[in-house]
C-alpha cells in the first residue's frame, strides 16, 4: 500500500495485492484446514514463531483481507475480525479486564452493548461504571478507580446521535493512563477518525456500514499502534503466557500486541469468528463504501430538514441540522458528514408513532441499521426493551422516538413516504 492514498482508494485497492496470473478478485478460502510439508513448519505456527495459516479458528486468508482492508481504511496498525459487533466489543474489553477488575462506559451507549457490560461481563467479575457523555470532566472522574483499565464510547450514539467530544473523552484517558476505545460504527471511518482523535482501539458493527447491503454480521477491532501496553497496568501482556510456552506479547509482537493476544486467546478458546463468506462479502462492501456514505448522508440531512418542519413532527435529531446542539461538534470531528441515522418523536406520542410506522410504504420496519435501503424502528420496544426506564432514558432513549436509518433511494421518494404516513394521524 502508498502510504500516500487517501482513503477513497484504500477502499478500492487495499486488502489484497493480486500477484502474477493471480485472480483480480480476491477468492472466497473456504477451508477449515491447510496443508504443510513438515511437521516443524507447523510447530511454528502454533508457537507464533512464524505467520500463516493452519486452521481457521485463528486466520484465515479471506477474512485476513478484510482485517487487512479496515486495518487501512481506519489507518491502525492491526484487526481482529470477530464473528459480531456484540463481540468485538466483548473482546475488546476482555482483552484488558480480568475479573475484579473494571472500566468506565459513557451512558449513551447502544442496548445490546449496555446488556453486555451490566449483565454478562459482569457474571465473569468485570465491572462497568456508566456516566453521562455530556457530564463535565470532574464529574467523570469521579467514576475513575485504581483498577479502571479502559473507557468505551460510541462516536456518535446510537441512537441517541449524541457526537462524541473526543478532547475530553481522549484527555480523560491520557489523564488516567488508560485506552479509549471507540466503536466507530455509525460515522463509519469515511466520516470519522478516531486514531486521530485520541482513540486507541476502534470496534465496528461490520454488519452496518462496512457491508452496506444487510447481507452479513460480522464485527472487527483494529488496534492503533498508540498506546503503550508495557506501561505496568496490563500485565498479562507483559508477563510470559503459559500457553504459549511463556510468550510475552509486548515483546514478541511489539507493534500489535493487543490484537496478537486477542487472536490468540480469545478467538482461540471462544472460536467467535467471522465466516469467510461474510468477510467476502463485506469486503466487497467496503470497496463502495465512500461513495455510499456520501449519499446515505446527503439523503438523511434532505429527509431531516423535511422532517423538522413537518406540522406532525414533534421534534427531529440530527447532528446534520444547524438546529441540532451537536452540530458544530460534528463540524469539528466528522466535516464530511455525521452518517445517515437520524431520529424524530411525531405529535401526539408512542401510538402516532405506531400509526406512522405501520403506514410507511417504501420504509420498512426493521432490526438493522446503516444499509441501502431506508428502515425505522422503535427503540423503546425494540433494541433497548431489556433496559429499564432509567437505563432506557440515561440512553437518550424516549418512548416517542422513531430511529430511522436512511438508504439510497431517490430522497424525494423518502420524503413523499413519510409524507404520507404522517398525514394518517
């Protein structure tokens, strides 16, 4: 790769590098097993001596492309594809925490990731201490503790589109000594650069934006090459790991260690992986993946200007609008655009909003986000149902708020929908 390309031909071009008389195209290895000469080249490679393949719980030579792929396009250093976005999530803080110890979470965050952190990562000892994204620094590092490892944020929430102030988020994790993660998924890193921010770990949902076509769930971290994980807090990557004959990740894997041991720990012993269909797929995905964001934006900004002036509409949130609290922090982190979710309330409550969903034509009522074509939910009964109303409200989420995820077709066709539906309350 030209370390010179901008990202719109990282997209087109990186992942894989065809050789001599290869295929253009990257092949789909559909393979469980690999094939070598000797006993000892094998040896080698389940000592991590050397790279390559040997079975596809660890590597495998299609989703490696699309490692390779987003690895460029958010400008890290390495990936680990996982098998969802639910568990590149997990995985990345279980990489860091062990049991008794714990991380700080902004409260905004999507449900099913809130589920994770409050329930199942904390029957494995892990705990979360939620706070509110908008919340001064002091009063945030108040949720700090002398075993916090890590702080986990969305860049823009789901759905709640709060933008993320990443000079804060990022000054409270160089302050503390500990790694921001940021799941990326919404602006996808067209829109928005979180290495460049002050992040050190990017998880996605590639099932979204990446995949584009609602054809394949898959998740992935990159790791940013910037953080300094020999810096005493972490030390089951300093220390020799008995499964592999006393290895130390920051030495054997100075430039990627993180995403080293997350390979081979976790993917090794949970066997969460991604299909190598679906990473074809998505890398396939990703080759548009700029020229689609560019429209998905353009249509949600023309969409929630129709829908903030619309008489049956209570209110609209959109980073887009010059109307929205968040817009110029969305200037200032994502110039190019906040991404194509938006959310709105309609007059009257939850069953005009029901009346409204029911009655749309061209968008459909779906449990999926950040595709082609255009589709609305309801949160409060949907994706945050397992929360209680205080979790559900600290979420940004209201029992009013329809989250609609805008797709390709022509915006005056969207527009004319929703037109319609609304005019039958």
């Amino acid at each position: 790769m030209d370390e010179s390309w901008k990202i719109e031909t990282r997209a087109v071009q990186c992942g894989y590098e065809p050789g001599n008389g290869d295929p253009r195209i990257a092949p789909i290895v559909q393979s469980t097993t690999y094939k070598y000469d000797t006993a000892q080249q094998v040896a080698d490679l389940f000592d991590l001596k050397t790279a390559g393949f040997f079975y596809s719980r660890l590597a495998n030579p299609t989703v490696e492309v699309f490692e390779k792929k987003i690895t460029a396009l958010e400008g890290g250093v390495a990936a680990v594809a996982t098998s969802a976005g639910q568990t590149a999530n997990a995985i990345a803080i279980l990489n860091i925490c062990t049991c008794g110890e714990h991380f700080v979470a902004v409260s905004s965050l999507y449900g099913g990731t809130v589920s994770l952190f409050s329930n199942t990562l904390k029957k494995m000892g892990v705990e979360v201490t939620y706070v509110d994204p908008e919340a001064d620094a002091d009063e945030i590092r108040k949720a700090f503790r002398p075993n916090t490892k890590a702080i986990f944020a969305e860049a823009v929430a789901n759905p709640a589109m709060i933008v993320l102030d990443f000079d804060k988020f990022a000054g409270l994790a160089r302050e503390f000594d500990v790694p921001l993660i940021v799941d990326n998924t919404f602006p996808s890193p067209v829109l928005c650069r979180p290495f460049e921010l002050g992040a050190n770990l990017v998880t996605h949902s590639s099932t979204k934006y990446l995949d584009g076509h609602a054809t394949s769930v898959g998740g992935v971290i990159v790791e940013g090459g910037n953080y300094n994980w020999a810096n005493g807090k972490f030390r089951e990557f300093v220390e020799p790991d008995p499964s592999y004959h006393g290895l130390i990740y920051t030495e054997a894997f100075k430039d990627c260690p993180f995403s080293v041991k997350a390979r081979v720990q976790w993917l090794r012993d949970f066997g969460c992986i991604m299909a190598p269909q679906n990473a074809w797929l998505t890398s396939l995905g990703m080759e548009t993946l700029h020229v689609r964001i560019a429209r998905h934006c353009e249509n949600a900004l023309a969409l929630a200007g129709f829908l903030e002036k619309h008489p049956k509409v209570a209110w609209v949130n959109y980073p887009g609008l010059k109307s929205n609290q968040y817009y110029e922090r969305g200037k200032k982190y994502m110039p190019s655009g906040v991404g194509g979710v938006l959310t709105f309330g309609v007059k009257g409550g939850r069953r005009e909003g029901e009346i409204v969903m029911d009655s749309l034509k061209l968008a459909a009522i779906v449990v999926h986000v950040c595709d082609v074509r255009t589709g609305v939910l309801h949160p409060a009964s949907m994706t945050h149902r397992q929360l209680s109303d205080a979790e559900q409200a600290a979420a940004g989420v209201t029992p009013d708020l329809i989250r609609v995820t805008v797709g390709l077709e022509n915006v005056d066709d969207i527009c004319r929908d929703f037109d319609q539906a609304l005019n039958k309350i």
